[in-house]
C-alpha cells in the first residue's frame, strides 16, 4: 500500500512514524517548547535526524478546552516552519483546520493536511471548506480524522455507547464523499481520533478491534502519543492523571504506538520519535524472523 501525496508516494508496507512539531504555546504536552521559529525549525531537524519518516506541523491546539486561534496568527506561526520543513526530504503535513492555511501550506509544497475535522470546517473568513481546496490541489495527500462534537466542548460530553460502528460509519460516508467529488483513494489515510470527543474504554476499543478499520481499505493513522488515556490506565489515582508528567507517558506512549502497528496501523504520530522508532526497529527484526521461519 502507497500514500499519494504532493511530492511523495509513501510506501506504507513498513510502518511510518510522523514526528510532531507544535509552534503553539498552549498544547497539552508540549506547548511551548517550540513555540518561536528557531526552535521549531532545529525540532523539525531533530526529528529527521531521530528517524521520523514524515513531519507534522501545527500552530493551533486543539487539547479539550483549547481556545480558537485566529487565521493570521496560525499562519504566522506555522508558515516559516513549513518553509523550512520542506526542505529537509522528507513529506511534512500541515496540521489544520482552516481552509486558508492550507491552501498556503500546499501553494508552497506541503504534502499533506492532516485535519481533526476532517475538511468539513468552513469559518467566517472563509467560505470554502477544505474539501474545496484538496480538490484543487490534486495530488496532495490527507488525513481525516473522526471528532465527536469539538475541541471546546468533546470531553465535556464525550460519546455514547460503542464508539467502534460509530467512528467506521462517519469515516466510511466520509470516504465515499470524497470519491464523489473525484479524490483518488489513494490519497486518504484516516485516523479514528484518540481522545477526541471519547471514554478511555472507547479509545482503548478502537485499539483493541483496530482491523474494522483496517478493513476499510485506506491506510490508517493512530495518534497515541501522551494521550490522557494512557495516564488514565496507568496511575493509581485519577487524580494524578491531568498533571503527570510528560516524561512519565513516555513508555505508555510507545507501547500505544506498537501495539497500534502490530494491530495492523500504517502511520503513528508521535511526540517521542527516537524511542518510538527505536521499539519498531525491534518489531521489524521479530517479524523479518518470522517471516523467514
């Protein structure tokens, strides 16, 4: 399976890490650490250089409870970055809503948009959606991820019910959509959103029966990486979950991104791309053994 994106048909028959840059100062995990120019330009070098196989740059948070970020501000900060980002040869996707910033990431050679809401966004200052401007930039990849509700308000009143028909649903009508408006599969990946709008015991099903989505023939996406989820199971109190330390996710977050991969996810984006990849590699040599038995 390949990928079609702007400048590059990723080969999926190995899983793909996309290492995350946020210029924001307000994310739930990072924010801030990278939040002027200079230090999001050396992060995104860093990544290649720990191994990451795509960058994913965003400007806007969208932690629950995350305020809106206005246009000009998203653009200011995450257009620079992309400048640089596009030239260190790997594919970078642009993390975004806004119809406006993605058309500014792909006019100067973004690969993907990778957006929470899926490209069905359309804002005041804006009329188109991002369906609109995928479709005039025909080669670009995307990712389109199932949100219940949004940032402001999903863990406030998070699903109902078994989340597993509900996500495959809304992702298989989505896909059909954009086959109707002439998008190529092959430039889809999805991502049934981890903590957007869901229970522990819902994120963890989506874990657990993964292959439904695997079965809906477009390469998926798990988005892991320091979740509450992980804290959530591995504390003693709850109560310790929204402030635990970041470093203290790291184990629980590489375990989420391997036992993604082996339920058969093709992409993991992650916050700690050198231990991640580091735990695939093992992977990769068990399953290279075996499949030489």
């Amino acid at each position: 399976m390949h990928w079609q994106t702007t400048r590059f048909s990723i080969d999926l028959n190995s899983p793909q890490v996309m290492g995350i840059v946020n210029v924001t100062p307000d994310s739930f995990s990072d924010g801030g650490q990278h939040a002027s120019h200079n230090a999001a330009m050396a992060w995104c070098d860093t990544l290649v250089r720990n191994g990451a196989d795509i960058l994913d740059i965003g400007g806007e948070s969208t932690r629950p409870g995350a305020p809106p970020v206005p246009q000009d501000e998203e653009l200011a900060r995450v257009l620079p970055i992309l400048r640089h980002a596009v030239t260190l040869g790997v594919p970078v996707s642009v993390d975004t809503y806004k119809p406006a910033v993605m058309q500014a990431a792909l006019d100067m050679g973004v690969d993907i948009i990778n957006d929470v809401w899926a490209l069905r966004w359309a804002g005041s200052e804006d009329l188109r959606t991002g369906m609109d401007v995928v479709r005039e930039h025909p080669n670009c990849g995307m990712c389109l991820m199932h949100m219940h509700r949004d940032p402001q308000t999903m863990q406030a009143a998070p699903m109902q019910g078994d989340a597993v028909p509900q996500v495959l649903s809304f992702l298989e009508q989505l896909g059909q959509e954009m086959s109707g408006l002439g998008v190529d599969k092959a430039r889809i990946c999805i991502d049934p959103g981890i903590g957007f709008g869901k229970t522990v015991a819902q994120n963890f099903a989506l874990l657990a029966r993964q292959s439904e989505l695997i079965a809906l023939g477009y390469p998926v996406l798990a988005g892991w990486s320091r979740k509450s989820s992980l804290a959530a199971v591995t504390q003693h109190s709850l109560s310790n979950v929204a402030t635990l330390d970041m470093r203290e996710r790291l184990v629980p977050s590489v375990t989420a991104a391997l036992l993604a991969v082996q339920n058969g996810a093709h992409i993991v984006r992650v916050h700690d791309v050198k231990e991640t990849v580091q735990a695939l590699k093992v992977w990769a040599a068990m399953q290279q053994q075996k499949a030489s038995e």
